[in-house]
C-alpha cells in the first residue's frame, strides 16, 4: 500500500496548522510544515507540537509574501508516495479523510474547493504523486501533473475560509507588488498555454496589449471561481494593477517587462529564483534577518537576479545589493 503524507504551508496561522494536524494525525503516515512564520509565532507553535511526536517535522523558511515559491521546497522534504497539500486556512470535510487512503490509481486528483467568502466553488489539485507534480510557484497556483488524474466526488471537498481579495488593505497592496513583479504577462500567458495549448508572449508595453491581457486575466479568473458575477471584484483589482504599472516611468516599466519574460522563459519563478535547490532555500533562510515583510524580500530576491544574473544564495548579498539595513 502506499504511504500518505499531509504538506501544511504556514505563515503566523498557529491555529489553523494544529487544527489541520488534529484532523489528519490518525489518516496519513507523515506530516510536514513548510514554516515562515515571525519568530514568536514560531516558538509557540514549537512549543504546541511537542505533544505530537516524531511523526511531524518542521521546516522554517524564509517568507516570501506568498508560499507558492516555496511549493517545490516543500515537496522536497516529503518522503510519502502522495501528499495531501493544504494550507493553514483550509479544512478537508470528513469524507475526504475518512477515504483519503483508497486514491492509489491515479497520479493527481481534482479536489472541490469551496469558497466561504465568495461563495463558490474552485476545482484545485490537491492530492497527488510526490514525483508526479510540478509546480512553477505562480501565485494560487494549481500545479501541473505529470501523468494521470481524476476528479473526485462532491461530496469530498475542502472548505476555504480565507476572505475576498480586497478584505484586507495590507494584503491588497502585498499582492499588488507581487502581481507587478512577477505574474503579469506571466499568467496570463500560463492561462492561454492551458486554455488554448498555444504560447504567447505579450512584449509590448502598450495600453492596448496591458488592457487585453487584463480582460481575459478577468474572465478567466471568474470562470475559475465557477461566478462570472465576480468579475466586478477582479476587475477593480486588475484595474488597480494597470493604474500602478501605467504609472511607472517607461524605465522600470520596460524593467517588469523584462523581468516577467525572464520568469517566463525560465518556466516559472520557483525556477528563476532557485528555489527548487533545497540548499539555497535553507541558505537564504539561514542568512534572513526577519524584519523585512515577506512580500518585499520576494520582490529584492527578483531583482538580484535581473540585475547579477545569479540566484541570491546568502541574503545579506541582497542587503548590501541594494543598501538595506536590518534592524538590531
């Protein structure tokens, strides 16, 4: 039989990550969290682990404002045939527990997500084939799987309590910096490759080709969510994105472009950024100074490797890159 690992992504959700490892101890053989949170929040859930056992092992990283950059890392210290990949605020249903150990035949399985502040329903891979999975750190990502899936029933699922997009101003702008620098036109042409099997790069700069590029990011982003109503939502957030870049000297502007097809030809920032080297990860984690927000170091570790064409490997090269003083 094969073995089952749980894969928990945690950044300051002490609750949500002892909710989820009360709910799955007993199911899978193995878990794993892939930690950023600050170093308080990191000690009490130490502290609150101590009851559990050898069977859950930690690994603290350095936050990058979002975990999808850190998905391969995570896939790396998990030694179980399939993983059941979650994040601290979600929660798999009974159903889904109780059978999680009978899906051995394929080698990545659809899972119904359901959306409590939106009020819709998301198809995400979430179970899959350690070996089978590659993910190229995009941010909400579904990752590719590389062989052969399955949806499973609706009556298996997992509830998604995390609010709407714009509930939180601090989270509205983190996502801004991180769109900027490094999803569009990166997923937009992720989505034309998916939808149509047809690469396209989008290379100018011009308001035309940004306005395209924003509709069908906003179509398709509502017909993910299965409610083409919320479109009005992604399109206030894409318009802010636009208002932002268009705003941008011509200079810098020309320096996203350039960056964002960088990732692209690279197959992904996990890529770009090495993050895919377990080494270099736990490196940078090593030399992280844990005062600078996650979304800011994601944003100085892209442009180390525009501007010296290597992957930062020791964050204090990034420090002096760009003349940062951490706080004593």
């Amino acid at each position: 039989m094969p073995s089952y690992g749980l894969l928990i992504f945690n950044r300051n959700e002490v609750v949500g990550t002892l909710r989820l490892i009360k709910l799955l101890n007993n199911t899978v053989d193995e878990i794993v969290i892939i930690d950023s949170s600050d170093p308080p929040k990191y000690r009490e859930l130490m502290d609150r682990l101590m009851k559990y056992g050898s069977k859950i092992i930690v690994f603290k990283t350095i936050p990058l404002g979002h975990v999808e950059p850190l998905r391969m890392y995570g896939l790396s210290k998990i030694s179980t045939d399939y993983v059941l990949l979650l994040d601290t605020d979600e929660i798999p249903n009974d159903k889904l527990i109780i059978n999680l150990r009978r899906y051995n035949e394929y080698d990545g399985y659809i899972i119904n997500r359901y959306e409590v502040a939106l009020r819709t329903i998301s198809e995400q891979v979430r179970l899959f084939k350690r070996n089978k999975v590659l993910f190229r750190g995009i941010i909400h990502e579904n990752p590719e799987i590389l062989g052969s899936k399955a949806k499973l029933s609706n009556g298996e699922y997992i509830i998604h309590l995390a609010g709407k997009l714009n509930a939180s101003a601090s989270n509205y702008s983190k996502y801004i910096i991180i769109e900027l620098f490094s999803r569009y036109p990166y997923l937009l042409n992720n989505l034309l490759i998916n939808r149509f099997k047809r690469k396209t790069y989008y290379k100018s700069t011009t308001i035309v080709h940004v306005l395209n590029a924003i509709l069908i990011l906003i179509y398709f982003k509502a017909m993910s969510l299965l409610k083409p109503g919320d479109a009005e939502m992604w399109f206030s957030y894409f318009m802010d994105l636009l208002k932002i870049f268009i705003n941008i000297p011509s200079k810098y502007r020309k320096i996203l472009m350039n960056i964002s097809q960088e990732i692209y030809e690279n197959n992904g920032i996990i890529n770009y950024l090495c993050l895919n080297n377990p080494n270099i990860v736990e490196s940078l984690t090593g030399t992280y100074t844990w005062d600078i927000p996650g979304h800011k170091v994601f944003q100085y570790l892209i442009l180390y490797r525009y501007k010296y064409k290597k992957c930062a490997q020791d964050f204090n090269d990034v420090l002096n890159a760009f003349h940062l003083k951490p706080h004593k």
